[in-house]
C-alpha cells in the first residue's frame, strides 16, 4: 500500500499524564485512526521506556473506513526517575493480507515517576464519603476528653454531661456544653533511612520507596489533621531536613524531596541522626523512623541512639517483616527437610516480633508490618497515638 495523501493514513497519538506514581498501575491512552478508505488490520506497538524491559505491548485491531479507536493499557513503575517513551509503530495489512506496511507516528514523551500519589487521591476522595474503612483505615475510640478547646454549643442528646458548661447554662437558660477538638498543630516526621538495609526488594520496588510511599501518605493525612509535617533522610550521614510546616506548599516540598532519594551502600550512623534531629527539632514531637532491623543484634547496635532521641520525642519505629520468609513460614510441608527450613524460617520471623517487645521495653514504640500494608498501617498508627494523646 502506497499512502500518497497524509490525510489517507492510519494515525496513532499517544496521552498520558506527565507524572507517574510509583508502585502503582498509571494509565496510557493510544488513539488510532483509519483514515483509509478500505478497512485494515493494524497492529499497534508503543516503544515503551527502555526501563520496563517490556516487549510485548503490542495490540492488534481491526478498524473499519474512517474508524476511530482508543486502546487502554496500565503501567506499573517501581522506581523513581525520569522515564522516556519513543514512537508508536503501526504495521498495517491490506485487506486481502499480502501486504504490509510500517507506519510510524505519535511523539517521544517524557514522563517523570513520583512517590506514589495515587493514595492521596483515594484518601480524599473516601474521607469525603466518609468511607475510609475501604482503603484499610480503622475508626479510632478516642480515650478520655480531647486536648483543646474549641467552642459552648447548645446541648443535644447523646453529648457528655461531663461537658456541660454550667456558667454559661445560666446565662442562657438552656443546657451548653463545651466542645472540644484534638490538639492541633504537633509535629510529625518522617524519619527514613537510606542505607543498605533499605534497598531489599518486594515486588520489584525498594523498601526505600516503600517507606517514601508510606511517609508522602501519612503527612498528607497528619496535615488533615492540622498537624506540621516535616522530613528528614540519612544514611552514613545526615543528609535531607525538612522544617515542620502545615503552609500551604509543604506537599509539594515533601513530594519533590522524596522524589530525589536514593538507597547507598553505606552503614547507617544513627548516632549522628540522633544529634542532628535534637539540634534541629527543639520542640517534641512524633518521629516516624523508617527502617529495618533483621536481628536483635542489629537493632541493639541502634539502641542507645533511639533511647536518646526517645528522651525528647515520641520514636516510632516502622521495620519490615520478611514476606518471603512469611510466606514460606505458612506453606504446608511435603518434605522432612521442609520442616526444619521451615522451623528456622520461624526462628526469624519471632526474632523480629522480640524486636519489637524489647524496643517498647524501653519506651519506644514500634510497628512491624509487610511492605504492602505499610502505609494503611502507619496511617492507623498515627490515628491510635493521636487518640491515645501519645502526641
């Protein structure tokens, strides 16, 4: 097939958004075209960033005279960058299918992959519903009276007694009680560690975004809450700091400093951190520490670092179970020999968990979870410590 004429073509565009968020499935969009005048068969092949390693998206169609079609496909990142698309190729069959022809169109598109993003959409969109138990968030008793108050309302049924405000019931003749909100404007920061231990992999993506993940969601949930949110990274060294702030910019600070780390192969100081954060947070406040201890020896080698930042603030230190260990730990035995990797699979497995205890001994809270719960789990953390007036 000979296409003379530009207006007697098959054209393909490609859409998509400019961000991408990692770890999650992003949209693209290919809208082709028949502009022929016989119908074709085409088969449609996006050159796809060089870092999926992915050859196989490849979509064949039948369009029809003057057909127009849109093709949906999804793509999973699980690191963050820069990611660059090429041209879209279209290998076109005349009807009777003894000729093809290539065809190439749509433009080179640059893409940047950001923390992933997506949740905060979903977390918004629910909490306006008021249906936030389907994204894994728990409702959260709250014990004894919240911590500020906030204005003299007329009483209903159902308000606490405890509350009434008897000067201000004689005054108006009718029963007020005070009303009372949770005490605002703490500080929360996500602490997270950058060095080796974080670089293991679930599903392809780093603890390290992981924990990036995890720490973009729960500051936008802490900043609903009217608390200041602020960052800081190490490794070898003190690296990124981030001043709580609750301003009107601050996610976006966060998101283009979260969207620059990367994991190193150095040994984590936690000994300059702990100096560094009581230099540079005078006020007390909720350190989230993401990291990841694989033994008691490890962590203890830690300790007396976390014991001294825990004398000023409230540490919560968020680690990783094994999934892999886990999910072997659970699979039923066929073998003799199963039983005993199995036995030392639980070995690890409660080794962590006494991790865990020994940290709370010493007034250190800690949360362990799986990679993929991660950031559901920190954000109920958050809700239960909040509750309980831990912060």
């Amino acid at each position: 097939m000979n296409y003379k004429k530009r207006s007697e073509t098959i054209t393909a565009r490609r859409s998509c958004s400019d961000r991408f968020s990692n770890g999650d499935e992003n949209e693209v969009r290919i809208t082709v075209e028949n502009r022929l005048p016989t119908p074709v068969h085409v088969d449609i092949i996006d050159e796809l960033p060089n870092i999926f390693q992915r050859r196989d998206v490849r979509f064949p169609v039948e369009l029809k005279r003057g057909e127009k079609r849109e093709i949906v496909y999804r793509l999973r990142p699980v690191r963050r960058g820069v990611y660059h698309f090429g041209r879209i190729r279209l290998f076109v069959t005349s009807p009777l299918g003894l000729v093809t022809t290539r065809i190439t169109d749509g433009q080179p598109q640059e893409v940047k992959v950001y923390p992933s993003y997506l949740m905060l959409n979903q977390y918004e969109l629910l909490a306006a519903h008021h249906n936030l138990t389907e994204l894994g968030i728990k409702r959260v008793r709250r014990l004894g009276h919240h911590t500020e108050f906030e204005h003299i309302k007329e009483y209903v049924r159902g308000d606490d007694y405890r509350t009434i405000n008897w000067k201000a019931s004689a005054r108006r003749h009718q029963i007020m009680v005070n009303t009372y909100q949770d005490e605002r404007s703490q500080q929360v920061y996500s602490v997270i560690d950058k060095g080796r231990i974080m670089q293991s992999a679930f599903r392809g993506m780093t603890l390290l975004d992981y924990a990036i993940n995890a720490s973009l969601v729960l500051s936008y949930v802490a900043l609903r809450r009217e608390d200041k949110v602020g960052l800081a990274t190490f490794s070898n060294h003190f690296e990124t700091f981030l001043p709580a702030s609750q301003q009107a910019g601050q996610m976006q600070q966060l998101l283009e400093s979260l969207y620059r780390q990367a994991t190193d192969f150095g040994e984590s100081d936690y000994s300059a951190l702990s100096v560094h954060l009581n230099k540079h947070i005078t006020k007390r406040s909720l350190l989230i520490l993401y990291t990841n201890f694989d033994s008691i020896v490890g962590m203890e080698r830690q300790l007396e670092a976390l014991k001294f930042l825990s004398r000023r603030h409230v540490v919560l230190a968020v680690f990783f179970e094994n999934a892999s260990l886990t999910a072997f730990a659970e699979r039923k035995p066929r073998h003799l020999s199963d039983y005993f990797d199995q036995t030392l699979a639980d070995k690890f497995i409660a080794e962590k968990q006494h991790v865990v205890n020994l940290l709370q001994r010493h007034g250190i809270y800690a949360l362990l979870t799986a990679p993929e719960r991660l950031s559901v789990d920190v954000i109920n953390r958050y809700l239960e410590m909040k509750a309980r007036h831990v912060i």
